[in-house]
C-alpha cells in the first residue's frame, strides 16, 4: 500500500484521513517531517491563508497566518518534486503548490466562501485541460470554501479548470505528476458524496494511480 505523507493529525483532518484510507492509501500524519522522506506521495491539505510575504505581497486581506506550517509545507513541496514524487494539493494545499513555485494570490474575493449554515456552496466550473475534462467532462459542479485564489500562475504550471468569473479552480504541472484543486474533493465523495457535484473521489483515485505509476 503506497503511504501518503500529511503534515498535521488525523484527527483534525479526518475527512482527508477517511478520505485516503477509502482510495486504498495509507496517511502518515506528522509534524515530524524527517517521517515524509518514507512516504511515496504528499498530500497538502486545506486550512488558513498563507503569510502574504511568501507571496511578495503586504497582508491586506488574510486571517490566521501561520508562517511555521507555509515554510515547511512549502519545502516538502521542493522536496517532493526534487524526487519525483506525486503531490496532490486541496484548497490551501493548492495554493501553496501555486506559492511554492513562484506564483502568488489573489487575497480576497467575495461569494466563494461557505454559506451560512455552514455548508459547501456548490457552483459550476468549465475544464480547461483534458486532465479535468477525462474525468468530468467540459462543465462540472464543485463545492467551495474560500475567499483567497491563485494569482499569477507558478512555474511549470497550467490551468485545468476555472470558474464562470474566470477564477483559476484548477492546476497540473507539466511534469504531469502534481495537481491541485480549488474545491475539496473529500467533501463531495466516498462517504460524504453530494448528488449536485461531481463525485470528489475520482480525483483521490488519480492521485492513487499516479503513486502506482499506472496513470
């Protein structure tokens, strides 16, 4: 079973946790990032807004910063590719892929975040790539909870879908091995699937195969 490296606990991401046990993977969670070397893939989950100044930019607009968590998962993203290795990034964790190779973000935008109950809004977005495209078509529902986008795009980096505003809702570097997404997919699959959305697993299944090396 291929080992997915997640820096944080499982219990506070236990959806990302369920979510990788169901694709047939195994998390390592850890702060202890000597731990990753071990592990075949990386997993960079949601969370709080990157320090601006990762980013070249003055905070005008971000809530929580925690510079400690942008420096090391920024290096585990160097480390990662350095050897090869498959990076799948969910909402934060695609931003920080996004920082991590040059780019930067757009630090507030309104009627992205979570409605007020509490619950992903949905909306559409339309594929750019056939890495979206193959797996749901040329136009597809997601959730969303944020309020912080990709900018400027980082090295080595293309779109794979964007939404109606024309807001980058997807990424895949052309080492074809690393890919992120706007949405969180493991709210919208397995046990947490959403009929109005498109089915978030077949993207862990994608991450899955890249680790096997049969995609």
């Amino acid at each position: 079973m291929k080992r997915v490296f997640v820096r944080g606990s499982a219990e506070t991401y236990a959806n990302y946790d369920a979510a990788l046990k169901a694709s047939g993977l195994e998390p390592v969670f850890s702060l202890d990032l000597t731990l990753a070397a071990g592990c075949d893939g990386l997993l960079l989950t949601g969370g709080y807004d990157i320090d601006p100044s990762f980013y070249g930019q003055e905070n005008h607009a971000c809530f929580h910063v925690d510079p400690v968590r942008d420096q090391e998962e920024i290096g585990l993203v160097h480390e990662f590719m350095a050897l090869g290795r498959p990076i799948f990034g969910i909402c934060r964790g695609h931003q920080i892929l996004n920082v991590a190779l040059g780019g930067d973000m757009i630090q507030h935008v309104p009627g992205h975040a979570q409605l007020d109950t509490g619950v992903d809004d949905i909306h559409p977005v339309t594929a750019e790539h056939d890495f979206m495209r193959r797996l749901y078509g040329d136009r597809f529902a997601v959730n969303s909870a944020h309020h912080q986008l990709v900018g400027r795009l980082g090295q080595g980096l293309e779109v794979t879908c964007r939404s109606d505003e024309g807001y980058i809702e997807g990424i895949l570097h052309e080492n074809g091995r690393v890919f992120g997404v706007q949405f969180h997919p493991e709210r919208i699959g397995f046990a947490k699937r959403r009929e109005e959305a498109v089915d978030g697993a077949l993207l862990f299944e994608v991450f899955r195969k890249l680790l096997e090396g049969t995609e």
